[in-house]
C-alpha cells in the first residue's frame, strides 16, 4: 500500500493495530467479553481514523481498506453477541430471534467480502478513474448553455 506523503508513519500505525488485536488480546485471558469488547474498541477506532485521514494515495486502497475493517467490526460484534447469549438463558422466542439476527449479520458481512473483491480487482478502479477523466472532457467540450440535444452532438463530433 502506498501512503500519502503525510501519512509515512501509518504502516506502523497499521502494524500496532494487528499486535493489539493478534497479541495484546490474548494477555487478557479467554474468559469474558472484555477481550472481545477491547478489539471492538481498537477496530471502532481504527475505523474512524481511516474516515479522518484517508491515509492511502488511491481513493480505492481507502475505501477498501474502510470496508474490511467494516467487516472486522461485525464479526466482533457478532462474538461478542454470543459470548453474551451464551452465557445467560434464553427461551426459544429469544433463541430464534437471536439466530435471525445472526444469519442477517453473516449475510451482511458476506456482501461486504463481495463489494471488497469487486473493488479489489483492478479493472475497477481503473475503469471508474477512466470514466471520471471522460465525464470531465465532457464538461470541457459542451459549453454550460447548451441543451442536452445539443451537448450530444458535440460530444460526438
């Protein structure tokens, strides 16, 4: 990933995240939400500074990078909904209900892995910076007073 020339510090950044949540979690025991509630707090944070900085060169980088955290992010909450479930009894309403909310949350977190190996690939950002560059010769060519029509024909000439 290339970063901004402003943000040459931000691999570092990234490298203390993944110790935290690979390493540092472990140190707190298996037991418990409060291991799971740390990485939502580290991943609620890394996300937001993402959002800030948008540190990456490319806009796709940015936004892909978003979206996988994104993902992180309700998997986490998804664990931590059930170390929670799991440790109180539920009757079979709440049991359901709790499985219906799971499947949207694996279903959500499915089209998202979708949405990130669309933009991953890279035709995409190719072809969306092609199109910006084409909707700007565009609005070069046709002169603001010209009508649709008109802005047609001199797009094509």
């Amino acid at each position: 990933m290339h970063y901004k020339d402003d943000y040459y510090y931000f691999e570092f950044v990234d490298l203390l995240r993944r110790i935290i949540l690979t390493g540092g979690l472990v140190l707190l025991g298996r037991e418990g939400v409060t291991q799971v509630f740390l990485a939502i707090l580290v991943c609620i944070l890394w996300v937001s500074l993402l959002l800030q900085l948008n540190p990456y060169k490319d806009p796709f980088d940015n936004m892909l990078n978003i979206i996988l955290s994104i993902h992180l992010l309700l998997t986490l909450i998804s664990g931590l909904a059930l170390r929670v479930f799991k440790s109180e009894e539920q009757d079979a309403y709440r049991s359901a209900g709790f499985g219906v909310l799971l499947i949207v949350t694996t279903a959500i977190c499915i089209a998202i892995s979708f949405v990130a190996l669309i933009l991953s690939l890279p035709c995409i950002p190719k072809r969306a910076l092609a199109c910006k560059k084409d909707s700007k010769k565009m609005a070069e060519v046709v002169p603001q007073s010209a009508t649709a029509s008109e802005a047609q024909v001199k797009a094509w000439d």
